[in-house]
C-alpha cells in the first residue's frame, strides 16, 4: 500500500543519464533556488555507458547496470525512467518500479501511447504514481493542464507543432528554399535532429504525443495502432514557397479531435493560415492549441526538448509527488475511459486540399491538369503556376474547394498515367479556419 | 481538522450570481460531459437580487441574502466567491468559510493581491484550500502552472497581456484611428468594456493579476502598495500609429521581474516589437510569457474574461478539492515567502523610451524638440514627424537610446515651458527585445 502522506524528502532513481537526464542532474544540484515544496536526493544512476562524458559528474550516486535492478532498490522512493522506447529495459524497469511501490515519472513518450493503458492500470492496481509531463511539448506543461486545470472544458479538438525537429526543418525549407535532405543534413549538425531522424520526419515522434494528449482530453484508451500517420520528406521547398504565395504556410499538425460521437487522431502536413495560431510558431519551438467549451482558444507555446526544458518539466512532476497523491495517470481510472479511437481512415474526409507539383516540360499539361480536376468535379479555389527553372519543369500548386481524398488521389493517378507532372505530386489538407 | 481523503461529492454554496456565476450554475448543469473526478452539488446561493434574470435559474438552490451566512451552513463544503472585491461581503465570506473548514475558490484578483497575505495565513492555519485560478487571465490555467508545474524553473520574468478591456481598446484604435474615448464607448456597448470602466483601463485590475502571479512564481509576499501602475487613458491613435510605422506595438504589459536580487512589478503601455509573443495579442485575448532557466520562454493565450472561460477556470479549482490535497495558496508557505517586492520607481531604470506628440503650429518646432533631446544627452534611435492634419499640429514620434525615465520628463517639462508640443506628449517604455 502506497503512502499518500506529503513528502518532504524523496530519493530518486534516474535511468538513461543522456542530454536530458544530466540535464535533470544539473537542475537538481540548483534545487535551493527552485520553489519545491521539499528535498530532492539522488540516490542512484543507471546507464548504458559508465564512462561516457557527460558535462555532469555522475560519480557519487551509486551505479547500476542494469535499470531494472534500481528501480526496485530500497533506497530509492521515484524512478526517473529517462531510456526510452514503448520496450525493453524501459518499459521493465517501469513495471517493476510500480510493482515495488516506486512511483514513477518519464518523459517516455513511446512507452505512455503505445503501451499506456496497461501501464497506468498497473499504476493504478497499486495506486501508486505515474507522471509524464515530460512526455510531450519539453516545458509546456500541457499534460498536468489537460489532466487537471482543464478538466472542466469539454474539448472538442487538441492540435499542435508537437516536433520541433520537423518544424524547424519546414521553416527552414521555406526560408531558404534549400531542399528537404540538405535542410536535415544542416539540422544534424546543429543538433535540432538527431543521427537517426527516422521517428522525427515519419511523424510518428509527434504522433505518440497527440495519443497521449488525446487520451487525456477525451478520456479514451490510448491505442497507438489508430493515429493516421504522414511525416514531412515529401514536401518540397516549392510547396513551401507556393503555399506562402497562397498565404498559408505548411506546418506537421498533430490533432485529435471530437466529432459526431468519434474521435480520432492524425499527424500530417497540413496548410494553416498566416493568422493561425500554429501558423506563427517558427524553428524548433512547439505549441498546443486546446478548442474547447466554454472556452473557445487556448494556445502554450514553448520549447519542446532539449535538456533544460525537458529537465523542468521532469523537475513539475517531482515536485507533485510531494503532494502525497497525483490522481489516475491518464486523468480517469483506465475502467472509467469510456471514449475508443476510430480508425476511420482520413480519405473520406470533405476538406479543401492542396496539390503541389512539377509540370512536364511540353505544351498542354496545365490544361491537362485542370482538366483532369474538372472531369472529377473538382472545383478550383486558388491556382498558381511559377515560372520553369533550370530542368524546365514549371512549379505548379493549387487549393481545391472542399473535396475528398480519395477523389484527389483518383486525380492524381489519372495525371501519373498521363505523364503530366514531372515528380511525384504532393497532396495536403488545408485547415481554412484562422 | 480539515479532512484530505479524495472525496467523491461537493456541496457548493455560490456567491455572486452574475454574468460568471450564471455560467458557472449552467457549467455545472453539463458536468455530465466533464472529466471530473467526482459529482457537483449545488445547494446554496447567494447575490444581491433574488428576482434578477440571469438566464439560468436558481429557484431550486437554497438562497441567502448574507453570502457570510451561506460560508458557514452546515451542508455546503465549498465556499465559491464570485463577489469581487478586497473588503466588504467577498473578504468576509471567505473568512468565515475558511474559519469554519470550508474550503473556498474564488475569482476575485483584489482580495487575493490586496490581502492575499492574510487570507492565506488563514487557510493555511486551518489547513485549508483555498485557490484562485479564475482570479488571473479567465481560461489561461497560469496560477496553477507556476504554482505546481513550473516550481522546477527558475523564473527571471512574467509579463503578459492581463487586462482584455484595454488590449481590445489598443487593437481598435490602431485599426480605426479612432479616439480612446469613442473606443472605450464602443467597447462598453459591445460588452468588452464595464460601465465603470475605471479598474480596467486604469491598469489597476492587470496589477492585480500581476501580483498574483509575481508572488507564486518568485516566492513573495504579495504586497500590492508596491507595484507601479499606468493605464491606457492617455494614449492617442497617433501614437499606435506612428509605433506601428517603427513596427512596434503598443501594449497594456504587466510584468514582474527578479534582477540583481530585487524583484518588482509594473504595468504600463510598452512598445514591443511585432514580432514578440505578446505584440501578437488582438482583441480581448489575454497572454502570459513565462522566461527563466532552464527553459527559455513559455507562452499561454487564451480568453482572459467572459462567463465561459472564467466558470471553466472555477471549474478546475473545483476539480483540484476532489484531489483531497492543494498545497499552500501562495505555493509557499507565508512563512517561506522570503521574497519582497522593492518600491523603486522606475525612474532611473535605463531603457529606450518612445515619446509621441503633436507639435504646434509654428516653425523651428521640430528643431526646437530634438534640440532639447540634444541638450539632455538623449540621443534620437528613430524618428518620424507626419504631416499635419485639419487642426495644423503635426504627429511626432521617436525612439530614444537607453536613458532614464527622469531625463525624458526633464526633457518633456522643458518642451511643455517652450510649448512645442500642442498637446501633453507621451512617453512610454521601449521593449527592444523580441
């Protein structure tokens, strides 16, 4: 049985000593000059490398090779899971913390989406602690907002700029016209992305955050399996600059919404209007925007990783567990999650879209295209074409009044047989509220 | 002794049925549609008139004319005070509700940044709730994120947009070029402004919330004697105008600052630049900047005021007792709220200033002007004089370097002596950074 008394002294496991993790070290070595309500101790480290330099001495916590036998060591009252992954030593060291009484904070986003039902009823079988601020948006401390502060508005929809990699990328792309590869190459090296960059671009970095955020809003069971998932190698710098023209910029939205009884969940590039909020949010930053009644707007914006940020929003979930009792870990009892994902998939959907392009180099193909739309009764909203560049292919975009996906794709397969674009045209929703 | 299991029911008594109160009674109604962890019983309420239309009905609560008498009954847990005020009726009914082991949420920014010392000694003495979300920025959920999920960050500034009567008011002048006075008609009518519109544009009600949030997040006694006030009254469209040709904004700011071991407070028109958080802010909308280590900047927008918004905030608060545990009002403890506001003017504070005016109606004026500028070893960043208009004055302004405050007032009572100016100029702070 866990004791729900104040605290004012908690011992503290920390697992994965990377950027974020000595980040958290160096924090709490500040902690005289923070506002918690009682006293941090580390007692214990683990990580893969002993040795590795960290910016932070790592030498007088006691060592552990292996996080699981941590995280159910005597001296310690919290895991601080900062490994990583929905498997693995992660997700073990996790249970068994739980299973021994610890309580647990991490910023596992993976690990809360993917297997968050199972691991927040263990949580709750032992009425112990399981927090995750720290999960989504770095410092914007959305997932304590959502939970508690929020939990008197009917939200209706929650959207964001969920990953600053894919962001600072696109404003990038627009800004110098540079193409996709040698953007993410720059970013590499300036550290906004990481060697691997494969869960950043894929979309599915910010697809585990927006499960994670709608399971909170909606009182759903996460289920990873049902986000639509669209990352952003595809887009072009010419879709950026063309979308602009239109005014309008290209931004990977993460949204889950609420609609005539369904809720569902998407990561993909969508068109937001200049005034949008989400349209403002340049570089590496993050932001969220919660609709709801009574209401209206609500937009946090904030950096969304790194160590410092990261580490502060660890440091929020810390200082909770003073309080002595922290609620269900998604906000309801995991019995009481009433709301289920839908698969539906997008195709169906009446929006307006955007379609970018390169024409073939011969007379007719324009007129093709617009034929080719008008012949899938398709009506045109805005169209532009851009004068030919080196290779003679002439940059092409448009946004359609509202349509289905699926009759776009129809289209679009109809022009690939026809030859009428030179590469692979491009095709994203636009979001015409501001 | 106050009871901190998790309960499962509330019995609220309401006092103040206005325009919040109303949606908070209807809030309630829906609380079906919530994710509260518990169920919401109205049983009492109070306000001045019984027979009032407020669009919602009360017959079925239990009335009392004396909210103090209603604090104390028997059958209520929650004292919910929506009075407003620092004296009178609001301040008596939270004390008897607080003496009398009830806990108390309230809306009302006087009580808590004019005696917030007092009535927080006072729950904490019982070990009581008391908790004031609604109090600052409607919907925004900001006293709970420094209070709770931002005690890991080191704040060095809050500044925000607080006051949604005069960032309406700002936002139409610049769009219309019209005159405060027929601004804050129109707002009055649209409902954005009071009939008494006094505490708004006075800057008076965004020194309130200010307070609120500098004490939390720099843990300080609130002491409201201190904070430096100016509202937006004597602002003419010129000077919006002119700003904006510098591409600036010009924005009702409160902010509160830790530098060189002091901490203060003040709300003032600012310049800031167009490309800053809170320069983005049109209409009604309230925001707040959090900066500090180690997370860089964090920005919340939202509704700042409207029955909605502020009924959703309550609701919050409201959704926290269930929790069984709040913490101290303040964050701290009173007795470990070491900070104190200084009473420096901030007359010698170095900063680029913007002064607008209109010169009179002969020649060398312009000359005059900058000559009394050189004079004062003020040095000129930018400066613009348009032509003059049907009453022959013509609209200056300028930017100055860093200088102080009292060598511009200086500077203004020459100008005043020579009559320069045809009308009293302004003279206004420069936010230089973005």
């Amino acid at each position: 049985m866990i004791d729900h008394a104040p605290k004012t002294h908690l011992r503290l496991g920390v697992a994965g000593i990377g950027t974020v993790g000595a980040g958290l070290l160096k924090l709490i070595e500040r902690q005289d000059e923070l506002r918690l309500p009682g006293r941090l101790e580390v007692t214990a480290v683990s990580a893969r490398s002993r040795s590795r330099n960290r910016g932070v001495d790592v030498s007088g916590y006691r060592w552990f090779d292996d996080p699981v036998e941590m995280a159910t060591a005597d001296d310690i009252d919290v895991l601080v899971e900062l490994v990583g992954g929905s498997d693995g030593p992660a997700k073990l060291a996790v249970e068994a913390a739980l299973k021994a009484g610890k309580a647990v904070v991490t910023a596992n986003k993976a690990l809360i989406a993917e297997r968050g039902l199972e691991i927040s009823k263990l949580a709750e079988s032992r009425d112990n602690h399981l927090l995750f601020e720290a999960a989504v948006a770095g410092a914007v401390p959305i997932v304590r907002a959502l939970r508690n502060s929020l939990s008197g508005v009917i939200v209706s929809r929650v959207s964001g700029i969920l990953n600053g990699t894919c962001n600072y990328i696109l404003s990038e792309m627009l800004r110098t016209g540079a193409a996709y590869e040698d953007v993410l190459a720059d970013a590499q090296r300036l550290g906004f992305a990481e060697a691997d960059p494969y869960l950043d671009v894929s979309g599915i970095d910010a697809a585990h955050k927006v499960m994670i955020l709608a399971s909170i809003a909606f009182g759903a069971q996460p289920d990873f399996s049902k986000v639509f998932v669209e990352g952003v190698s595809d887009i072009e710098a010419m879709d950026l600059q063309l979308a602009d023209k239109f005014d309008y910029r290209i931004k990977l939205v993460a949204e889950a919404y609420r609609a005539n009884g369904e809720i569902g969940c998407r990561v993909a590039p969508v068109l937001v209007r200049k005034d949008h909020p989400l349209a403002q949010i340049g570089g590496p930053l993050n932001a969220v925007v919660v609709e709801g009644e009574p209401i209206g707007r609500l937009t946090f914006t904030g950096p969304g990783a790194g160590a410092g940020p990261t580490a502060a929003a660890v440091m929020g979930d810390l200082a909770r567990l003073f309080e002595g009792r922290s609620g269900p870990p998604l906000g309801k009892l995991t019995g009481d999650l009433e709301g289920r994902f839908s698969s539906r998939a997008p195709s169906e959907d009446m929006a307006s879209f955007f379609i970018g392009a390169r024409l073939a180099d011969r007379s007719g193909v324009f007129a093709a295209l617009t034929e080719a739309l008008a012949e899938a009764d398709v009506s045109i909203d805005k169209i532009i074409q851009d004068s030919a560049g080196e290779d003679e292919t002439a940059p092409v975009a448009l946004i359609t009044h509202p349509t289905s996906r699926s009759t776009l794709e129809g289209v679009l397969a109809a022009i690939s047989e026809q030859a009428i674009a030179a590469d692979k045209p491009r095709l994203f929703r636009v979001e015409t509220r501001s």
